[in-house]
C-alpha cells in the first residue's frame, strides 16, 4: 500500500473555536535534524480551551495548530538525527528546547506559539521527543507530556517525595489523578478536594485515601487526618484565593506546587502563614525532557496507566472540546 503523501490537520486563522478548520497539506520532508511524526494519538488540555481561545495573550503567526501532547510514529528523519530512528514509538517534550536544568530563552511550547499536535503528522526537531512507554498504547502515553510530567515534576523531580508522606490534590482533572497515581507509587498519602461528589467512588479506587468536599471545612480536615500535622505537599490547581486555604492545611515546611489557575491569576495568600509554616511555593511550567525521560521509565517499571475519560475521532474534536470544557475525570483523548 502506498504511504500517504499529504497530512490532515485542524487550524486556525484567527482565534474562537467558530475558526477551527480542518485542512490537508502536503506531507513535509524532515531537515537536519528534525523528525516526522505519524500521530497516533492527541491528548487535549485545559490550555488548549485558552490557546483557542485567544492565545493567552501570546502574539504569533496564523495559521496555528493547537494540541501540546502526542505520541506517535517516527516514520522519517532528517540527516543528523541519532537519538532516535524510522519506526520508534515516540512522545513529545511539551517544551521544544528544555533538556534539563532552566529552560533556555529559546525554548518555545507545543501548541502555540510552537507547533501544534492536532494533526496526523507532525514535524518537529528530533531533541524534542522521547521514546514511548513499552507498557502504554498510544492514547495512553499522549497523556505523559503535559499532565503526567507536571505532576511528576512537582512531587519526584522538585518536591523529593518520600514514603509516608501527605500530598493534598485539587480536582480530578488529568494532574490531579496523576498526582493521586505517583503519591501511591511513592509509597505516599493521598487527599483530594472535590466538588464533584459523583467522583468519589473513583477516585478512592485509584488509590486517593480520602476525598473531601470543597465546600466543607476542607483544611481543618486534612489536619485532622494527618493529627495536626498538615498536608507535605499540595498541588494548587486552582490557585487564585484558593491559595490561602491550601496555606491552612501545610504541614511546617511542606511545599506548595502552583500549576492551575482556575480560581484566577491573581494568588491570595497569607504572610503568616507561609512564613511561620516556612513554606515553599513554586511554580511549575510542566518540566525538561530529562524528567520526562524518567517518567517514562517510572511508567514502565511501575505499569502505570494513566486515566483516560473518553477518546474521540479526529473529526469530533469539537465535541472532545465541548467534553474537556465540562469537565473530566481523567484526559481526553483524540485519535487521528
């Protein structure tokens, strides 16, 4: 059978989901260095609503394609290309340029203003991609770039998990129950806040060891759970005022990863708080490939299997959209 020779991809040429378009373009030939992709699968994020949206006020040409996370197929390479070959299953760094260490001025994220995974090929420099899983198919390890990388780098990479620990998770999104999955791979405690009582169930079966309700008295709870001590690590995924109650239930000095914003840029906080708890608050940009690359192998010796929610077809993304706009438990996921 012949290979195809033309790519399909969504874009837009202005933002609004109304300007999403579908288009078919000539397959592109891999440069020095670079790599072509043959996407098996697209992992959606919240990010992706905002990039659609209006490109959280970031500046860049047009047309764009969206989608920060793939895993796929290597199926050509440009000269040079050593790291990886034809044929190797692969999964992409969410920032293009991050090897390890601090970011460099250059490095640029998938899905705007770099480029976008929603698409069944994509090209992309060859050091921005790892090798996949063995243990995940690929819908599954398309939920490692962003999702899974975040939460292991604020509690493994950064936050030096250890066993016996307490780690106090917002939400039930896709870093949130990554978050719940390495906690009990470390052998660590898990607690969620909720507001969305019909999880529940779910999210004690993934191996949360209690779940608790937003509106209640939340951080009173956790240090009653954890006899006065405090949660050693929280995943602030709602940030805004929301900080300041996360803040109650730290044990002294614990640390606080910031990774959403759903509660509003603007973090409320108390000056007591964090300094007579000598807490650490810090901001988590998802991570390097080298974190990634462990990860991977975290992955495979542990046979982690990342939540999924609902896959959908290349042509539905607008319905996969209107799902991860409701609200998720687990990633969804888009199949070329």
């Amino acid at each position: 059978m012949q290979a195809s020779r033309t790519l399909r991809r969504w874009q837009l040429s202005s933002f609004g989901r109304e300007q999403l378009e579908q288009v078919e373009l000539r397959l592109p030939t891999p440069g020095p260095g670079q790599i072509l992709v043959e996407v098996g699968a697209v992992s959606l994020n919240y990010r992706d609503l905002l990039m659609i949206r209006d490109g959280m006020g970031m500046t860049f040409d047009m047309p764009f394609t969206p989608g920060s996370d793939m895993a796929g197929t290597v199926v050509a390479a440009g000269p040079g290309v050593q790291r990886l070959a034809v044929g190797d299953r692969v999964v992409n760094t969410f920032w293009g340029g991050w090897i390890d260490s601090h970011w460099p001025a250059e490095a640029v994220p998938m899905g705007g203003p770099g480029p976008g995974m929603l698409a069944s090929h994509v090209l992309i420099d060859a050091a921005w991609a790892v090798a996949a899983p063995a243990t995940l198919d690929f819908a599954q390890a398309s939920t490692l770039p962003c999702a899974g990388l975040t939460a292991w780098f604020a509690l493994a990479e950064t936050g030096a998990l250890r066993p016996g620990q307490t780690v106090l998770v917002h939400g039930t999104g896709g870093v949130a129950l990554f978050g719940v999955q390495l906690a009990r791979l470390h052998g660590a405690r898990a607690i969620v806040v909720s507001g969305s009582e019909d999880k529940r169930a779910q999210t004690l079966a993934l191996g949360a060891s209690e779940v608790l309700r937003r509106e209640g008295d939340w951080p009173a709870e956790v240090r009653r759970l954890t006899q006065g001590r405090g949660a050693d690590h929280v995943l602030e995924l709602a940030s805004g005022p929301n900080l300041d109650r996360s803040l109650q239930a730290v044990a002294q000095g614990g640390r606080v990863s910031i990774i959403g914003m759903l509660g509003g840029e603007t973090l409320s906080a108390s000056y007591y708080a964090m300094v007579l708890g000598r807490i650490t608050v810090q901001g988590i940009g998802v991570g390097h490939r080298r974190a990634l690359e462990d990860l991977v192998r975290a992955v495979d010796v542990n046979a982690l299997e990342p939540v999924i929610a609902a896959q959908y077809a290349f042509d539905a993304l607008p319905d996969a959209l209107d799902h991860l706009a409701r609200g998720a438990f687990g990633k969804i996921v888009v199949t070329p």
